[in-house]
C-alpha cells in the first residue's frame, strides 16, 4: 500500500526509504505547503546545502527562507531565529508584508555544530532557549560536514576536529573538499541522488549512540537529515526526494 501523502500523524509511521524500518514523524509534523525559516551557522555549507534542496523540491524561496545571520555563536544563532520570527508577525500584524514575505514561520531550525558551542560552554544554554521558545535544532557533532559524509558511507568513527571531517569528505568524494562557494556546486551533483540514504544512515548514527549511552554531544553525529525530512513532507509527493 503506498504510502499517504502530506503529514504523518502519532499514530502512523513511514517505511524507511531504503530498508523498510520504521520512522518516527518529523519534527514539528509538517503539513503541504508550511513555511519554514532556517537559520545556519555556515555562511556556504548548510546556505547552499538547503538552498539546494529548495530548489530541488521546487519550493518557493519565500516559503523557505534559509538565512545566515551576522552571528556564529550558538546562542546568538538562537536569537537571531527568534528576532526573524517575530519580525515576521510584526510586518503582518502592520500589513507591511510584501510578496517576499510570509505571514509567519510555521517551523523555524536553527542549524550549528557543538565543536565550538560546547567549549563556548554555549551548548546548554543555546538547546534550552531554543526548547523554549519552540525553535528546532539541528546540531552536528563535530561539524556539519558529518551529514556530507553520510552521503557516501556508512556510519564512520569519531572525529577529533572539523578538519578531520572535512579530509574525511575528501576521501570520501573522491576530489578536493573545502567549505567555498566554488567547491559546493561541484559537490551537489554526488550529494543529491544519494540524500534518501544519508537519511537513514543519520537515523543509524543516532540509535547507535542511543543504544551505547554515549555521551552527550555523540561523536560524530548529525540531525540535520531531521530538517530534510520536514522539508520534505511539506512538499507534493511528486516532488519528494524520499519516496
């Protein structure tokens, strides 16, 4: 029986993509054609990365606006989504909105790896404001660059720094990776047929480490493949990337 399209609810559950197991709902349970703000740390990687995947999608930019503020610090990443968010009920509330604009984010993530939160000792404090003011996080562990890796092998072991990622990506593609704007779009072309994949490779990081009881932040890990799967069911199934 194929799948429903538009939003799971608590009561059902969709095949893994590629070896039928069971997934949870996305964050937040998005519905066809919700808005989303994202907010990222990396002025290229997770910019362009999700741009992409807009694209790919075929939304609207305006229904998913995804912003890298003047800010890296996890907190400050925090309150720019929040200022973002609020601005947007206030242009509507004042009927400033333009047809650049939404009405009001139905989701807003804030995307950042731990590395650094953690010895900012901002990691905490960052994951509380967010659970407060019901903003989604996507954090990584060591760096975001856990989640390109993903696209081309199988769960890999734990890193000591974001370089080491980012040599491990090299390997991985087989050609020289960094974070530029000019690397990115050589790197689409292997990173998008293999999307439904990393996304279960992320959920396979994530269990793994639940059922070890490793320590909080676990590395490596990633939840970025959590945003990608809210986007995802915001969109009509005929332009899904996993089906």
């Amino acid at each position: 029986m194929p799948t429903k399209p538009g939003p799971l609810r608590p009561h059902e559950e969709r095949l893994n993509y590629a070896r039928g197991q069971a997934q949870e709902p996305p964050p937040g349970e998005p519905g066809l054609g919700d808005s989303f703000l994202i907010i990222t740390e990396g002025e290229v990687t997770e910019r362009m990365y999700f741009e992409s995947v807009r694209e790919a999608s075929q939304v609207n930019p305006v229904t998913v606006q995804v912003v890298h503020p003047g800010c890296t610090d996890a907190e400050g990443l925090v309150r720019a989504a929040i200022q973002e968010r609020d601005a947007a009920v206030v242009r509507d509330n004042r009927y400033e909105a333009s047809n650049r604009d939404v009405a009001r984010y139905d989701h807003v993530w804030v995307l950042f790896d731990t590395d650094v939160a953690a010895r900012q000792r901002q990691l905490g404090p960052a994951l509380e404001l967010a659970k407060n003011q019901g903003i989604h996080i996507a954090h990584s562990t060591p760096s975001a660059e856990v989640w390109l890796l993903l696209h081309f092998c199988d769960r890999p072991g734990s890193f000591l720094s974001s370089a080491s990622v980012e040599h491990a990506v090299s390997d991985a593609w087989g050609q020289h990776y960094d974070k530029s704007a000019q690397t990115f779009p050589k790197l689409w072309p292997a990173l998008e047929p293999n999307i439904p994949v990393a996304v279960n490779r992320a959920a396979q990081v994530r269990r793994y480490h639940h059922d070890a009881a490793t320590p909080f932040p676990p590395n490596p890990s990633t939840q970025l493949d959590l945003l990608v799967r809210a986007l995802d069911s915001s969109v009509q199934l005929p332009l899904r990337i996993l089906r």
